[in-house]
C-alpha cells in the first residue's frame, strides 16, 4: 500500500507539470545504481512473443501477440490477431545521418492511421530500449524511490524507478509532462519481465497488458 500510495504522489506531480525532483546519491553508490537501472532493459540482440490485451477508449478493447526484435540495425515489430493473423509489421531504422527512418511494410485497417506505426513503435522503444547515452541525473524522489534520468536535450525525459528488487517502472516526459509509465512485473529472466503494463494517460490514453511468451 506504501508502494502505491508514493506511485500515485509521483504521477499527481507529474499531472503539475513538472519533473519529480532528485536528491543526489552519494558518488560511491552511483555505479550500482546505474548498473541496477539498465536491469529494465534487455540486453541487445534479442527476439520475444508477447500476448498483449488493450483497453482502449469507448470500450474497443481486444487481445493481440506481439513479436518484437531489436539489433544494432533497429526495432523490429509484428502485430498478430489471436487467430496468428498479421495486422502490422514495421522497422524503425537509424541510418548513417542518424536520422530514424521507420517503414510499414504491412498495415491493415485500422493499423493503417498514418500515426499509428510511430505511436507503436514510440511505444515498443519505451518498454524494451534503453535510452541513449549516460543518465544526466541519479537520486531519489521525495517519496525514496531511486532514479534513474536521462533527459537529452530536446527529447523524452525518462525515469527508470528502482524497488528493493530491482526495476519497478519506467516513466517517460515530454514538455514536463508524463506521456507514458511502464509497470515492471515480476522476476526478470534475461532482461524480460514475465509481465509489462503500459499505462498512456489522458482522453485518449490505453493500456497494454503484456505477458511473455518466449524469449532470445
């Protein structure tokens, strides 16, 4: 109940525009720490199948499987029907101006918005990608959860919350507002948690209940 009741402080902060302040940790803890918050991630290369339920807005709820593979070339990721039946494959690609090109090469309705291969793939990125480059800051909320930050200019401000047992959640800013959490769930077997929560908040939020089925 502890737990919860400082996670929702953290998220009303958030609703005030704001970023949650950090308490520096002392020098000699910092090392751990960060080693401790690159847990939430996977290691790359890697391959896994997820089923996946959606509460969407108005009630369009409805289950998936998600395959998603990431490598030093990019992100990978394959939306199927519960039938086995493919509704979205794209890439997301870095290329040598390190501009970020992403391509759908199969979307069927209603996969096919023009904003839905980014949304995806922005969300994809969230959940299993560390973001680049060292933390700008490592401390602790006023509530005691340790932290990770990296805020690069210009970009996504990501805080990745560490418990007793290692990563909890991640939250992700934009313009000092939370755009996205990911809920960590369970023991991590070679990076993956057996269950992931992805919460949007707002009018037209959703959440994506996701459990794994394999892994490599």
């Amino acid at each position: 109940m502890i737990m919860r009741a400082a996670a929702f402080l953290v998220l009303f902060c958030a609703a005030c525009a704001h970023l949650p302040p950090l308490a520096p940790l002392p020098d000699e803890t910092r090392a751990a720490t960060l080693a401790r918050c690159h847990q939430a991630f996977p290691p790359q290369p890697w391959r896994a199948t997820h089923t996946i339920f959606a509460t969407l807005p108005f009630g369009h709820n409805g289950a998936l499987i998600g395959v998603t593979a990431a490598d030093a070339e990019g992100l990978h990721a394959i939306l199927l029907s519960a039938e086995g039946i493919s509704l979205f494959d794209g890439v997301e690609k870095v290329g040598g101006d390190g501009r970020v090109r992403l391509v759908a090469r199969r979307a069927v309705p209603p996969f096919d918005r023009p904003d839905f291969a980014a949304a995806l793939m922005s969300d994809v990125g969230k959940v299993f990608l560390s973001p680049a480059g060292a933390p700008t800051a490592i401390g602790s909320y006023a509530t005691g959860e340790t932290v990770c930050r990296w805020s690069p200019g210009g970009g996504d401000v990501t805080d990745v919350e560490l418990a007793s047992g290692g990563p909890a959640r991640i939250r992700t800013y934009r313009n000092l507002h939370l755009t996205r959490q990911v809920e960590l769930l369970g023991t991590p077997a070679g990076g993956f948690f057996p269950e992931v929560r992805l919460i949007v908040p707002g009018a037209g939020g959703y959440t994506l209940d996701m459990s794994l089925v394999d892994h490599e």
